[in-house]
C-alpha cells in the first residue's frame, strides 16, 4: 500500500505502445514524498517523458498503477500541472495572457493578477509582458511557460527538460528559484534533465534511469541545503559520482544486451 507520507506512488509500471513489440517502459516502482523535488535522468529515448505524462494522467500506462495521494490516476488533474519539452502557448495571446491563463481557467485571475506580474518579473520577462509570444525567442517563450505552471500553484508540478533551450546565466538562476519557490510552497515537482550538474543543483533525489526497456537502475540522495554552492568541493563531488555511477549501469546494460542480441 502507498505510505501516508508519498504524494506519488508508482508500482509495477511497465508500457508498451500500441503497434510495438517490446515495452518502453519496464517494472517502474517510484515513491516521491510530498514537497520533494525528484529529477529522473537517462539517456534519450529511454522514456522519461513518458512516465511524466502518465503522471500527468494523459497516458494510461498497459500494466501497473500510478496513485496520488491515493487516488488511481486516470486523467489530467487542476491540481497538477505539466510543462512539456516545448512550451506549448496560444500564439495569438500576449505574455501576460499566456502566463494568466490558468488562473483564468480556474476562475481566480482578478484575486492574483500580481502572481503573474510577479512570476514574469521572475522569469526575466518584465519587458515583454505586452508583446505577442511569437515576438519572443525559444527560451523566453519557455520562461512564459514556466510563468504559467507556477501561477496556479499547483500540488504537483512536472517538468520536461525545463530550462534546456536557457542561456546558461538564466538557467542557473531559474534552477536556483524554481526549486526554492517548490521548497517554498511544498510543491511536489517532477523533473526530467539531461544535465546532471542541474539534477544536483536541483534534486532532493535523482533517479537514474535506462533503456531498452526503460527501467530505474539507481537512485541517489542529494542532502545539501538550497540555494545550493556548486563550488563546493561536496557539490562538485556528488556531481562526478553520479556521473560515474550513470557511465557505470548505462554501459553494463549496453553489454548484456549486446551479449544477449
Ligand atoms: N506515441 C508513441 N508511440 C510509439 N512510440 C512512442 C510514442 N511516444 C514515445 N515513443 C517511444 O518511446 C520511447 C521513449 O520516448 P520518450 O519520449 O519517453 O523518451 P525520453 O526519455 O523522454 O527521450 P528524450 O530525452 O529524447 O526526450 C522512444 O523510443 C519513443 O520513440
Ligand atoms: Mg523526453
């Protein structure tokens, strides 16, 4: 049974996607307590963004449960939100409008009109909050998304690859306040990344995944307080571990399955 304490419970999660002959994803069991921040990492392919998406309840996976605070997870939810690979905005609709949008959904626009104003100040989007977001470039329009997921302050929030079109200055500040604004208001956040040195400036816990079936092959605690000194020699330590650590399972299951093709 799901502990009291987990938000998440996943047990025995396997897919296989119509049309294919092997699963995407394999024997997926994943507990994530309530107001932690977990970054799932591997390689491309392996199906990170599809155990988000289940979470999110817009897949049902073939085998297995996905539960929130015990409640099967059959579709999407207000109390969660999800921002996908590519930030998905209403073209015709300004900055403001974009980021507004699901508190104009849920009714509540007019009582937090300066949550917007205030996450856009955030996001480094203060100029722009009257321009149409076809005006903007790829990693602004990425920001007004990210706007608009935390506007509603969602229970949960899922991340896929979330600062990965960033400069490297906005996306270490964006790292540092996202996972302070979640600490800050007890959001459970899901992350997807390729970067590790993002997982452990961001994650209480890193689960490392593989592929060919996608699996969970390791996972580790990241204990440092935030905001986080990535050069601290411990920062930079636990960095170069889980590096090897993910070199060191990704390569060991290349080799089986070599050995078994
Ligand atoms: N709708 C679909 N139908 C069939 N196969 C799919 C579908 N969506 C994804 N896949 C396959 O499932 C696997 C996992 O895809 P997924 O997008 O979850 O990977 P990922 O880990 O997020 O990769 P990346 O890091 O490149 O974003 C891939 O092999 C992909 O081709
Ligand atoms: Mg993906």
């Amino acid at each position: 049974m799901p502990s009291k304490a987990s938000n998440v419970w996943i047990a025995n999660l396997s897919h296989t996607f119509k049309k294919q002959t092997k699963p995407t994803l394999k024997d997926i069991n994943l507990s994530i307590p309530k107001g932690q921040l977990t970054a799932l990492i591997g390689r491309s392919g392996c199906g990170k963004s599809t155990l988000l998406q289940m979470i999110a309840g817009l897949l049902i996976p073939s085998d297995g449960a996905i539960r929130i605070n015990g409640h099967t997870v059959t579709k999407p939810s207000a109390k969660w939100n999800m921002m996908f690979q590519k930030p998905s905005l209403y073209p015709w609709m300004t900055v403001r409008e974009n980021a507004a949008l699901g508190l104009v959904f849920s009714g509540t626009y007019k009582d937090k009109k300066d949550k917007v104003e205030d996450l856009l100040d955030m996001v480094g989007l203060a100029e722009h909050k009257d321009k149409n977001v076809q005006q903007l470039s790829g990693g602004q329009q990425q920001r007004v998304a990210l706007a608009r997921s935390l506007a509603t302050e969602p229970e949960i929030l899922l991340l896929d690859e979330p600062f990965s079109a960033l400069d490297a200055f906005t996306r270490t500040s964006l790292q540092n306040e996202v996972s302070q604004i979640c600490h800050d208001q007890g959001i459970t956040m899901v992350m997807v990344t390729h970067d590790i040195e993002e997982a452990v400036a961001m994650a209480d816990k890193v689960i490392i995944m593989s592929q060919n079936p996608g699996e969970i092959v390791g996972e580790l605690s990241v204990d440092f307080s935030y905001p986080r000194d990535r050069s601290s020699d411990a920062f930079n330590i636990l960095k170069e571990q889980l590096f090897a650590e993910f070199e060191k399972i990704d390569q060991a299951k290349q080799k089986a399955l070599q050995e078994t093709a």
